[in-house]
C-alpha cells in the first residue's frame, strides 16, 4: 500500500488550501485514515481523522477550519483547510491503518508542504 499525498503550497493568511492524499488501493481496507502535521522544531502532531464508518475527530487547532474526508470512488483522503494562519505552516503527512490477522499495520504518505505567509 502507497500513499501520495498533494496539494500543498504557499497561501497568504487567511487563504484556504485543500490537500489530498492517494491510495495505490481501495481505501475501504483501512480502519482510518488521519492528517498529521509536523512544523520545524516540533513534534509530529495529529490534525484530524476519520473512520471507516465515517466519523471524524478534529484536533483543538483545526476545529471549524478544517474538514476531513475520504473518496472510496476515486480512494483519497481529503483536508479542506480554510482561513489558515502562519501558525498553520507545516509539512502535512497522511496516515492509514489496517488490520491485518489481528494486528493494526500503519502506512504514511510523504508528506506536503503547506506555507502560510503574506
């Protein structure tokens, strides 16, 4: 399983920015799938996720900015970021798991870069 993830750049405060992320498979097969993000000098951080069954869980920072949501048509995970801030630069990674013979596998994508900056 592969994972490609797009959309990043540079967008001005308050600006918005969609990232996706491509699945080599059906994305059906996974338990979740997840956005994460990592500025310089700091830890990787969770920015929001959803389930196979659709339910979706924000992280303080992204509520009522961001929007998860995943493409079984087309097997993509999507963010819709919207009035982003500086604050918000980072490189995005997308995440998957999937349970094989009981125990959960995870996959990454490499990665985005999102620069927010006047």
């Amino acid at each position: 399983v592969q994972l490609q993830a797009s959309g990043g750049g540079l967008v001005q405060p308050g600006g918005s920015l969609t990232l996706s992320c491509a699945a080599s498979g059906s994305i059906d097969q996974f338990n979740a799938m997840r956005w994460y993000r990592q500025a310089p000098g700091e830890q990787r951080a969770l920015v929001a996720s959803i389930t196979s069954f659709g339910s979706t869980n924000y992280a303080d920072t992204a509520k009522d900015r961001f929007t998860i949501s995943r493409d079984s048509t087309k097997n993509t995970l999507n963010l819709q970021m919207y009035s982003l801030k500086p604050e918000d630069t980072a490189v995005y990674y997308c995440n998957a798991d999937q349970v094989v013979g009981g125990r959960s596998i995870y996959y990454w994508g490499q990665g985005t870069l999102v620069t927010v900056s006047s």
